[in-house]
C-alpha cells in the first residue's frame, strides 16, 4: 500500500497540476473570505457593535487551520 506522497510523486503532470490549481483556488478563497471577516468585524467593532468580533474570529481561526491542512496537499516539486 502507497503513501500519499509517493502516489502523489509517481502522478502524471497533468493530474498534479490540477491538483494543484484546485487547491490554490480553495487557498484564494479562503483568504478571501477572511479578508472580508475581518473587515466586517473591524466594520462592527468601531460601530461599537462587538458582537461580531468573537464569532468573526472563530470563524477566520478555523479558515485558517483549513487553510494549514490544505497546505499539506500541495504537490511538492519534481527537481
């Protein structure tokens, strides 16, 4: 039985880069919508309404250990 990474090394190409855009493009728009929590909670909190700013920040912690594992898939190079 493989490991992940050795079936990912012995891949073609072209599967590994679609691997690759797709978890780029999961990356992007994760960070994206972080950019926006943190604008609407910056947004909220100078409303003086700092209800979101918690669960804002839940929220982006949880996108970002999403975005730690996803990290983890990303092919590695051919060299």
């Amino acid at each position: 039985m493989s490991t992940f990474r050795r079936a990912q090394s012995q891949a073609h190409p072209n599967k590994t880069s679609t691997l690759m855009l797709a978890i780029i493009v999961l990356l992007i728009l994760n960070v994206t919508i972080q950019i926006w929590l943190l604008y609407s909670g910056l947004n909220n909190a100078l409303a003086h309404n700092s209800g979101i700013a918690f669960p804002a920040f839940i929220a982006s912690l949880v996108i970002f250990i999403i975005n730690c594992w996803l990290l983890y898939y990303l092919p590695r190079s051919r060299q």
